[in-house]
C-alpha cells in the first residue's frame, strides 16, 4: 500500500554558491527512489565537477542538435552558455513513479511550472549575499569580475524566489539537508497523490 | 533568522481508532514549539482518557453557556455528546507563533478551513477497516452494537477525506509519527510562511 503511484517532479532553483550541488549530493543516498536529472551545458567544467554527475559537459553544436530535434524540455542561456534538461529520462522516470529533482535556473523553473503544473519547486537560499560571495571566492575557479557579474545574478534569481512552493535556507548544510527530505516525505503524503489510499482501506475491508 | 514569524494551525482528524490520540502523544515530545488543542466534551470519559489531556470534560449546561458566550470556535454533536474548540487560546498561540494542532471531526474541520483559510489539514487513515473494528474491540469501552454504529459513522468520515491536504497511513506507528513530523517540517519551510527572510538576506547583505 505504501507505493507511490504516481512520479513526482521537483525543481530546485538557487543563485550560484547557494550549495545546490552539496545538498543534491547529500539527498541523493538518504531518500527512496530519487533520481537527479544531469542537464546538458555547454559551459566549461569547473576543476571539482564530474562530466555525468554535476552536468553532462557538450558542445555546443552538439546542444543545438538535441534543441532541433525537441529533445530539450527546457534551455535557458545563462552567463553565454546554455543549460537544458534532456527530456526523455525525466518522463521516463515519472512513469515509473520515481521523484525526479531537476536543478535549474528561475526562467527554466517558470517553464517547468507551467510544463508540469504538479511539480513541487524549491528554492534554495544563502545566509546571506556576503556568505554567498564568500563562497564563490572560495571555489577560486573565478575571478573577481566574474564573482561580481554572478552576485548581480543572485539578486536577480533571489527577486523570483517568492515564486516558489518551499524556501530551505542553507546555513547549516545539515539542516538543509533535512529540510529538504521533509518536504519530500510530506509531499509524498499529499491527498492528490495518494487518494486512491482511501478506496484501499474501503475496499481491503470487504475482501 | 530561524524564528517561525506566524503560527500555524493544523487540524487533524480521522476516525475513532483510527489512532489520533497516540500519533498526537509522541509528536508532542518531538516538535518544538507545538501546542496541542484539548477539545471540550460532553461524552463520558472513556478508563483511559485523561481529563485535560485528551478532552476537557464537561456538563452540557457548562458547554451551552460557553457556547452562548462565543467562546468556542467551532463544534459539533456528534454521536449524541458536543465537542467543541475553545478559542481563546487558538488564538493567543497562534499570535505567539506556535504551531497548534486541533484534534476534531469531519463537520468541524470543515469549519476551521473555512475560518481559518491558511490551516494545514491531516486525515489519519487506518489501514483497514477490518483494522479499525479491531482496534475498538481492544479498546473494551464499547459494546458490539455502538462500534457497529462507530463503524458506519467511520466509512461516512473517510468519504470526507480527500477534503484534506495530507493523508497520513496509520499502519505503523513510528511511520506515521515521522509523516507527520515531515508534515510541519515541511510546512514550515513553506514560502508563504516565510518569505521575509528573502529580503533579510538581500539585507543582510547590506549590514
């Protein structure tokens, strides 16, 4: 009785150095059935990023192809470079019943949102912009141009946040973490998702 | 930055046996900052029930003046005895920003939602009915013929609870404790529950 019927699909959204990738890593072997959708990007890797687990790196006239052939769900161009989500395997998983968490930028969100009117999204927020500064100086893969271009960014991405279902604050990445999973397990508990569980206990007492 | 600015009311039902007393008993002990709302009755206590604890019990009279006064926020009659909310303290939690949980039926539910638009609402689901006649077996405080009538009064409840936002399984009880506890996690964690802190971190910032 405990199976979820049907896939749920989660976007997270968050600015540069919010620490998406850190919580997804830590998600990923805490919860049951989760899968994380690698996006496509043409940009350059940074040192500490896995090609197939952080983004799958591609050219760009490679990208363009699969954009042709509507194989992208949603691209956005970002900083000169594109980001997409391949859409075969989120659709594929849905069916399966598995939760899906795509990591995008807010103008992919939006086009999620209105794609999948039943996906959970999630936005995730610094302690503050000088902690998020700080952590983007940290990663030395940037210089101080660029840091300064992507804090412009982070406003802006953070002027969208209250488009979404659930804000988890990353301070204390364990928190976060746990947040995260909460809001996972109680989006699972949603009546819309598991209606059929009251025909089941109707039905169960009359075999 | 943590601080809940506003309260949260939650209302939780289910059928009698269903297990609300017991799932409320440990969430109590794990939650922070959670008051759990004793209902006024006029129904006979039950060996096991603690006067305050599970109900106030009282004398119709006393429940009719309260209810004169307009000090109960919602209640019903249901098998025969009242039950009813008081609203005094609902509210003085919710304006110290406590999350209040009310155990109540169906009719006041229904109620609640509507006085209260921004209330969480929790249906507890047997898992059986079968289950459910069992559990009011165990309990020995009734005879065949009134949990016969308990029985009709459950499958009319359960009609009523794809109303509610969450459907927690009450199979295992440490399952359904924690479906719970991810429940407020996650509702807490809710945009419209805190988008201040969006601009405290643009402020922030700024210091």
């Amino acid at each position: 009785m405990r199976m979820n019927r049907q896939g749920m699909l989660i976007v997270l959204s968050g600015p540069s150095g919010s620490g998406k990738d850190t919580v997804l890593g830590e998600l990923a072997s805490l919860v049951d059935d989760l899968e994380l959708s690698v996006s496509l990007t043409t940009r350059k890797r940074r040192p500490w990023e896995i090609d197939g687990t952080h983004y799958t790196f591609v050219g760009r006239a490679f990208f363009e192809e699969k954009l042709c052939n509507e194989e992208i769900l949603e691209y956005t161009c970002y900083n000169g470079n594109y980001y997409g989500t391949p859409k075969n395997a989120v659709d594929d998983w849905l069916a399966r019943g598995k939760t899906v968490i795509l990591k995008i930028e807010v103008e992919g969100a939006a086009r999620i949102r209105s794609l999948y009117p039943d996906c959970v999204s999630v936005f995730l927020l610094p302690p503050s912009l000088e902690a998020l500064s700080q952590r983007l100086f940290a990663r030395e893969s940037e210089d101080e141009a660029e840091i300064a271009r992507r804090m412009e960014i982070a406003k802006g991405e953070l002027a969208h946040a209250k488009d979404y279902d659930y804000l988890i604050l990353n301070d204390v990445l364990d928190y976060a973490v746990s947040d995260f999973r909460a809001i996972i397990r109680a989006e699972r508990q949603k009546t819309c998702r598991r209606e059929y569980m009251i025909s089941e206990v109707l039905y169960h007492a009359e075999c």
